[in-house]
C-alpha cells in the first residue's frame, strides 16, 4: 500500500481500540521473569559455550605478538577466535569500526579475542591470560583540540552538512540585539539496562542468533556481509530487548563474535559484553562544541539565525547533527547552519537517544532563554513570537504538516503554573534552597519508513500478528494489537503480537522515533488485505464492509470472521510505502518542557523538584506507554543536564568511568515529580494512522528547561553539559 496523499476517515479513526491507554500486553510476561532476553534462550540453545571478549589495551596501533597458550590451557576453554582465525571478514554496512580488531586496532576496547569456554568464570579467567604486545600509535583524541580541524561531513538520512537562507551576516551585523554564544556536550552512552548480548547456533551453513536489537533487518545484511553468507542463511531472533537507546541499531561485537565462537568451537555459544566493556566496545553519542548566534529586534522577535556545530568520529564515521532543529523550530528570514567534523580516535561515535535534537536543544534552548532575558521577554512569549508554520529554510511553500508548538507552550506553562515565575534570578528561597523555573521548546523530526507485517485469523476468530518490528520497552506489542484490534473490529485479548523475528516481514523497526507510526502504518495495510480477503469471502463489496463484535456487516447482513476464515484460516500481507508528502510537507513533532529545581546556596547542589511538558505528535496511539516514553525521556534530559559525561582519557584515548557507578544517570529519586499532557492532533500527512513519533520528543529540550531553571533560580549560567556542582561554584565566583 502506497501512501502518498493526505489521510482521509479510515477505521482507526473510530478509536475504539487505538488511542487508549491499556496496558501493555507484554508487561505480566516481563514483571513475572517469563519474557526471553537474548541472553536467557537456555531452551533455545541447552548446550550453550560461553565467550567472554578481549579487548584492545590501545587506542590505535598494531597487534605485534598474541600468545594464547596460557588461555588455551586453562580449564574448560574450548577455542579462541581472534583475527587469525577468524576467516574473512567484511566490515558491516553499518559499522565504522571492525567488530573483531586485530593486527590493526581502531579504538580502545575493540575486540580483539573471544575466549570459548564451559562456564562464564572459564572464559573470563582463561580471557584474563591472553597476552598480547602492542606497537602503539599515536591518535587524536581531544574534541576541543581537534575541532578546528573539522570537514563538511557526508549528509545524514538525506540531509546536508550545511544549510543556508537569505543572508546570515548581513542581518546579523544589523540586528539591533544579537546573542552569540558557544555551548559544549560530552560524550555520553546509552546506559540502557541490558547489555549487549547474543547466542548464536548454527545448524551445517545455516546461522541462528538469538540477540538484543532494534533493527532486524539491518543487522541480518550485516551478519551476512560480515560473515559472507547469503542473508537466507541468517535468522535473527530479538522478541524482548531491555532497551535500546541506539545502542543496537545495528550488528555488535556479541552477535558477531559469538556467531565466530560458535563456529569454531561447533556448539551454541552465548556472549554478553559486560557493563565496563560497553562504553569503550560499542558506540557512544559524540561530544559536540557548538556556537550559536541570534540577531533579533528589542521585541525578540528574530531576523538571523546561526548554529555551528563540531564533533568528531572515527575515519569514515558521522557528525552529531545538532544543528538539526535549528533549520526548523524558529522564524528568521536569514539563517545558516553548519556542521564540521574532525577524526577522533576514540570508540566510534552514532545514534544515542535522539541523536541531533537531543544535544542540540541543550544549546539552542539556552540560547532563547538568554535572548529572552537580553530583550526583556518572557521565553514562553518569546518562543510564541517566534513560531512558524512553514519551514523557515524552504519557505511558505513548504508548511508543516502539523505543528502545535504554541498550544504546547500555552497549555504546558497554564498547567505548570509558569506565571508564578519571577523572571528576576535569585528572587525564590526556601530554606536553604533557592528555587527557580526554566521551560524550552521540544521538536525532535518525524521520521516515517516502509513497514511490512502479515496478519491472519483463524477459526477461533484470534488474530495473529507477524512483524520484524521490535519492542525495546517502548509498546509496540500493544500498539500493534491495538491497531489489528480496531482494523478488524475484535477484541484486543483477540491479538496475539508476534515480533522481532527475520521470518516475518521486514518491518521500520525501532529507531529515530519513527517505530510506532511506521510499524501500525504497516499494519494497517496488511490489516486493509486482509479486510479484502474477508469481504471476498463473505460476497461483500470490500468498501461497504464493517467490522465489529468479531463479524463482518454489509447492511442488515453479517458473517463471522471466525467462520470465514474457516479451519485453513485467512492470511493477508502487506506493507505501507511513503511518496513524497514528507518533501511536500515539513514533519515533526513538539512539545513545551518546564522544570523547577532548588539550588543549595551553601553547596550549589542541585534538586530537581518537579518536571512537566505539553506535548503535541500527532495520534497518541496508546496515552499510557507514550505517557511512559516521555517521562522516560525527559529523565533521560535532567541526565544530560545535570549528570551524565563520559570523561575521556586525552593521553591514551579512552572512555575513563565506563561503568554504572562513576557515568551517573538520574534515578527516581533524582525527579519527585513529572506531568505530561498530550496536545490533541491527528497528522493525516504523516501515515493513515495519523500518528507521529513520541519516543524521543521527550528527551528533546529537557535538559534545557533544566538548565535555564537552575539559572532563574540562582542567576548561575553554566553552558558546559553536564551542570556539576565544580561548574556552578566556578560561575558563583567568577
Ligand atoms: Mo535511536 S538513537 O535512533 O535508537
């Protein structure tokens, strides 16, 4: 099914099923330990080998010698993979470094090994004797050192490096109040629960990988590429993944190695990277500087507009595209943006939780807070002043396909209670405390991509699912089983969800927050086949057809699904295919952040005291596990606000606190309280479920709102992420 003009009525719309808050069909399977992650399939694989991974002592450089046999020795092992025995392997579509190192290191951690054992205490005893000499080189590893160097790097999903309209300078150097500022964000990682983890069996040349990650597809073309083997031969199975945040996106060191393991050793081996090994082995969000310049009139009201934005990457890797939103949140008839990217030598830099908005906000929503100050303006007012319904790049002739940023603002500052804000910092105490409130805009882009599932029913009238799409804690079970539920008009305990295997249809899969519109999208269109097939059956004119109740209806008539669909049952496939209305139509999606902290004026310490934000993405398909998505993701904002930075190693290039005790992520405690209210909209440009994205618009101008909360509410500016108590003592003395 082709979708390339505006959505008209169609059955979601009745909202019987889609659009309420139920609650998610997985979560007793989950909350009573009965839900399979990739690392526990002990079913699936009984005699399962563990690997343990070796990773790379250096940065960059040469493996000189390795000596294996004191490992080789030790009890239980059973092979060791490393780069001379592993067989070709060809570097993954999707990977910037080899997954398996070796003689050439890339980054720090890079595996090097896999030692198979027995019991995991064999393998990572046996790993700890693997010895090896490097010839180190040396590398480059410092952002702020390296930025100057940067290129125009290659576009990102179709979007170049660097955009432009009108003329920036010549409306900057006029502009009667100009802002210029630079703003800096760490390095961050993922830190989602579970590990990286794999089991891979392989039966004669076929390869089975029981793992945890978000796109299926992608990482079977990889697997196979990898490996060499036609992508017939590689099944991957991901039914429940303990989120994703980016990390598993695409094929890891564990599927990978653990495919090589099993190989060599001739059983099932399991392999999970340990948490310290993750930050430095997998893929982290790359730090970025960046510079941003407003030139407005006295009102705020803004005519020139500029962000620059550099990081850094391995050879042939990305920049973090930070600089994205600006192209699209505010007015301004001339404006620039601009990304640069420099080789760092550090472990590869990509997606993490909203990559480009997420780091991009943290600077851009500073940046309005202080124009908003500089004009005398409230920042709500401001930011109204500002709305555009157009992309203001493309001009009129390119609307929005939707866009509620000004009810957001208006509803989430009415509900927040923001005009008990004085604008004047210092003014609020409470006891030790004082106590100040910042809001920022949220836009994170809306993303939508084909989607395929087939959907069947038998003579028990149950419906049956099958989609590549995974489920990494987001709901797309539910959603999926609210959509087939309302499309052929039965109950959802009807819906049997089955998800995250290669053996179904390949589905968007779960990335870029385009997983919920674009997978139901895919389901409704298997789901609209199968109403055909049923109508048909029944000698129904497909158009006139109704379903409810578990029957069809055409006038006073009715026939039972279940009956139709007989003891063969009736099966349907299809997929939903996008034309141009995301050319045609700009697509995104908004929201309004509001924070308020306490500062201690004795220790700068700072506490979160509530959070809440208004937020408009089109169809909220399931109120309660978008309620979830967000607040998940506004945590993930104060994270990057107040908390979270990987420190680099400057001399040897490496990620120094890559664990869960020194790379710190907020905890409930962290956040008493979060409100979050969803704006009414139905997008019919952006899929026939008129939905958009919710997953990652939460995280997107959270931190900013803390930000500039912890600035009214001390007068302490600090535009280096993340805000420490270091931080804010050095601005209070400065
Ligand atoms: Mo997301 S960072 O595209 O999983």
């Amino acid at each position: 099914m082709k979708f390339d003009t505006p959505a008209k009525a169609n059955p979601i719309d009745k909202g019987r099923v889609v659009g309420i808050p139920h609650d998610r069909i997985d979560g007793a399977a989950k909350v009573t330990g009965t839900a399979p992650y990739a690392y526990e399939r002990h079913d699936a694989a009984p005699n399962a080998a563990y690997g343990w991974i070796v990773g790379s002592a250096i940065a960059k450089g040469r493996i000189a010698a390795m000596d294996l046999r004191a490992a080789e020795a030790a009890p239980g092992v059973l092979g060791i993979v490393t780069h001379a025995n592993a067989g070709k392997l060809t570097k993954g579509n999707m990977n910037t470094a080899h997954l398996l190192g070796g003689p050439q290191i890339e980054h720090f951690e890079q595996a090097v090994a896999l030692v198979v054992a027995d019991t995991l205490e064999n393998a990572r005893a046996a790993a700890a004797l693997v010895h090896i000499d490097y010839t180190p080189e040396s590398g480059k590893f410092d952002l702020a050192a390296e930025a100057i160097r940067g290129v125009v790097p290659p576009d990102s999903f179709g979007t170049p490096a660097d955009t432009s309209a009108g003329d920036f300078d010549g409306a900057f150097s006029r502009a009667a109040v100009k802002l210029e500022q630079r703003y800096t964000t760490p390095d961050h990682s993922h830190a989602m629960m579970e590990p990286h983890a794999s089991i891979a069996a392989w039966n004669g040349d076929k390869l089975t990988l029981w793992t945890s990650n978000q796109m299926i597809a992608w990482t079977v073309g990889d697997v196979a590429r990898t490996l060499g083997i036609p992508k017939a031969n590689v099944r991957l199975i991901s039914p429940y993944i303990g989120g994703g945040f980016g990390a598993k996106l695409f094929l890891r060191a564990d599927a990978l190695l653990a495919a090589l393991g099993a190989r060599q050793v001739g059983r099932p081996v399991k392999v999970a990277l340990a948490r310290p090994q993750i930050p430095n082995n997998t893929t982290h969000r790359p730090a970025t500087i960046q510079r941003i310049r407003i030139g407005a009139d006295r009102d705020g009201v803004i005519d020139a507009i500029a962000h620059e934005v550099w990081s850094g990457d391995l050879p042939g890797g990305s920049a973090e595209t930070a600089a994205a939103q600006t192209r699209l949140l505010y007015r301004g008839a001339n404006r620039m943006t601009a990304h640069r990217l420099t080789t760092l030598n550090l472990p590869e830099g990509n997606a993490m939780r909203a990559p480009g908005e997420a780091v991009g906000l943290l600077a851009l929503e500073v940046a309005m807070d202080e124009l908003a100050e500089m004009c005398g303006v409230d920042p709500v007012e401001l930011r109204i002043r500002n709305d555009v319904q157009f992309d203001p790049e493309a001009g009129p002739q390119r609307p929005f396909s939707s866009r509620k940023l000004v009810e957001c603002l208006r509803a989430g500052a009415d509900r927040f209670g923001w005009n008990r804000r004085i604008p004047k910092p210092g003014q609020v105490r409470d006891g030790r405390w004082l106590v100040g409130m910042g809001m920022a805009s949220a836009f994170r882009n809306n993303l939508a991509g084909k989607s395929g599932a087939r959907i069947g029913i038998d003579a028990q009238g149950r419906v049956v699912v099958e989609t590549d799409m995974t489920d990494i804690g987001t709901g797309s079970y539910t959603i999926i089983a609210q959509t087939a539920a309302e499309m052929l008009g039965v109950p959802l305990e009807q819906v049997t969800v089955r998800l995250g295997d290669s053996r179904f249809p390949v589905s968007a899969g779960s990335g870029g927050q385009w997983g919920a519109n674009s997978s139901t999208a895919g389901v409704y269109a298997a789901a609209m086949a199968l109403r055909a097939k049923l109508a048909e059956a029944a000698g129904y004119p497909v158009d006139a057809a109704g379903f409810e109740d578990g029957l069809i209806r055409n006038g006073n008539e009715s026939r039972k699904l279940a009956a139709l669909a007989g003891d063969t049952g009736l099966w349907a496939e299809d997929s939903m295919e996008y034309g141009d209305l995301d050319k045609r139509y700009a697509q995104a999606t908004f929201g309004a952040h509001f924070c308020e902290v306490g500062v201690d004026t004795d220790t700068a310490e700072v506490r979160i005291r509530r959070m809440g934000g208004a937020f408009a993405a089109g169809r909220i398909l399931n109120p309660k596990s978008a309620r979830s998505q967000v607040i998940g993701a506004m945590t993930m904002g104060a994270g990057a606000a107040l908390m979270e930075a990987l420190d680099v190693d400057t001399r040897f290039g490496f990620f120094v606190n890559h664990d869960m005790a020194e790379y710190l992520v907020p905890v409930h405690a962290d956040i008493p309280q979060q409100d979050v209210l969803f704006i009414d909209e139905l997008d019919d440009k952006s899929s026939p479920m008129k939905a958009k994205g919710v997953g990652e618009l939460g995280i997107c101008g959270a931190g900013a709102a803390v930000a500039n909360a912890i600035y009214n509410a001390a007068g302490l500016r600090v535009r280096d992420y993340p805000i420490t108590i270091d931080k804010l003592l050095r601005a209070q003395m400065a």
